[in-house]
C-alpha cells in the first residue's frame, strides 16, 4: 500500500522532471498522428547527430504522458537515439485533452485502465509508421514501456513484426506471445510482488514458443524505479538515516531505486547499441 501510494503521490508531481526538459538542449517537438478517426499527439526528440539512427518508442506509464516520459524521450536522444513517446490519452480527456488536462494522477489512472486495447495497439502502429518514415531515422525500430507501458511494450511485440527489440520495464507479459518475433528484455523490480509473481509464467510461455526473453530484476528496488530513481524526492530519502524502521526501511529502497535506475540504463543502453 505504502508503495501505490507513493506512485500516486510521485506520478503526477513531475516539476523537476519538466525543469529538466526545459534545460534539454535537444530539439523536442510535438506531432499530431492521425488515424482512422483519431488523431494522437506524440512528443518526438532528436539527436544532435548527422547519421541517421534508430527510432524508440517511449509507452508511458499508467499516468499518461508525463513530464517524466517525456524526459525518458529525451535521455534516449541524448544517447543518439530518436525517440516518440505517444499521448495515448489524446482525445480521452476533459473537453476532448489528453494526459495534461487530467486533473489528477487519480483521475489519470483511470482513464488509461479504461483504454480500450484495440484503440492502444492502433495507436501504437501508427506512431511506428509514423516514426518509420521519420527522414532521420535509419528505419530500425524498438518499442520501449514502463508500468502500464511496459505491459503495452511486451504486447505491441505480439502485434508488430518490424521491431527490433522490445524493452519491458516492471510490465506483465501477454497471454499469448506465439507472434512475438522481436528478442524482449525485461526489466523488473525486487520488491514489486504483483509483476515479479508473473515472470515464472513469462519465462516458461517465452521458452516454449521459442522466443528470446532476457528477464533481470534488481534487488530491494519498488515498482516505478526508473522514475523514482531520479526524483530528488528519492536522493532526499537517501539522506535521511534515522533509526525508525519506517525510515530506514524508505532509505534502503531509495538508495535501490538509484541504483537500479543507473544499472538498467547501462544495460538498456549496451542492448539500444545492438540493433
């Protein structure tokens, strides 16, 4: 409970995570995907680089697009990545908004629990395709989620046949995965009960059908590291060494999320560099 509710606290409370946006030196902008009927804002970041380089997909969290998302985008092009991260709220929120227009992370949650997954995955090909024909993109194509979009990122592998690698931060595998061409590399945290209980079920489904599946998980870490992990509130936690258990207890798990914050980047990086 002390964990969903420090998602909820943490999840929409992202001043430090827009500071850091507006800092970026990079070129960030904002496209409008149409489809069918719908018309999906997405939120795309270049490299400073003059070759042309592979496309990530960033699948927000289960808040919607935040400022943290939107920052993960531009850390990948800070890597030399391209990277667009699709509002999956467009169109769903008051007055016909998207994520931003979501009064809190409370109401947020809900209107992504209620997306429907048809919609998702349209959404998803058309941000590809989009993202495919990008003039700077060398048409290589990975697919990369976190929470709800790490859940989203290991599906739209079963949906998408010209990815090359999917990357599944703390997200539950789909029922089936017989469809799945691209390798998928999990990443997973220590003290998240509900998703580590589903790996055993992953590993086994992935194995028999043949697919390439590199699950890791990162002792004494919460669900969410990747953005605890860089939220001064986690550095603060860090410091505070009282002796009360309840602290030390948010201490150990803010110096886990850290850490495992930075050891998935190395990897997710050293992985990005293989496509």
């Amino acid at each position: 409970m002390i964990a969903l509710f420090l998602c909820l606290s943490t999840g929409f409370a992202q001043d430090w995570a827009k500071q850091k946006l507006d800092k970026s030196p990079r070129h960030g902008e904002w496209v409008q995907i149409k489809h069918d009927n719908r018309t999906v804002q997405a939120y795309v970041v270049y490299p400073e680089t003059k070759q042309k380089v592979p496309v990530i997909i960033v699948i927000h969290e289960i808040f919607g697009l935040s400022d943290w998302a939107r920052s993960v985008a531009d850390d990948l092009a800070a890597h030399g990545y391209i990277a667009i991260a699709p509002d999956l709220l467009s169109g769903m929120g008051p007055k016909g908004g998207g994520s931003s227009e979501f009064a809190s992370a409370q109401d947020a949650v809900q209107g992504v629990s209620a997306l429907n997954a048809d919609q998702v995955t349209a959404d998803l090909n058309a941000t590809a395709d989009y993202a495919k024909k990008i003039p700077a993109s060398n048409g290589k194509l990975a697919v990369s989620g976190f929470c709800w979009g790490g859940g989203q990122s290991f599906r739209f592998a079963t949906n998408r046949k010209d990815l090359s690698a999917a990357f599944v931060f703390y997200g539950q595998g789909p029922d089936n995965v017989a469809a799945i061409t691209a390798p998928v590399y999990g990443f997973y945290a220590g003290e998240d009960s509900r998703i580590g209980a589903t790996i055993p079920a992953t590993e086994a489904a992935m194995k028999a059908a043949g697919k390439k599946y590199e699950p890791v998980t990162y002792a004494g870490a919460g669900h969410g590291f990747m953005r605890a992990g860089e939220d001064p509130a986690n550095d603060a936690a860090i410091a505070n060494t009282a002796d009360d258990p309840d602290t030390k207890k948010k201490h150990d798990m803010a110096v886990a999320n850290k850490k495992a914050r930075t050891d998935s980047w190395e990897r997710w990086l050293g992985l990005l560099k293989s496509l």
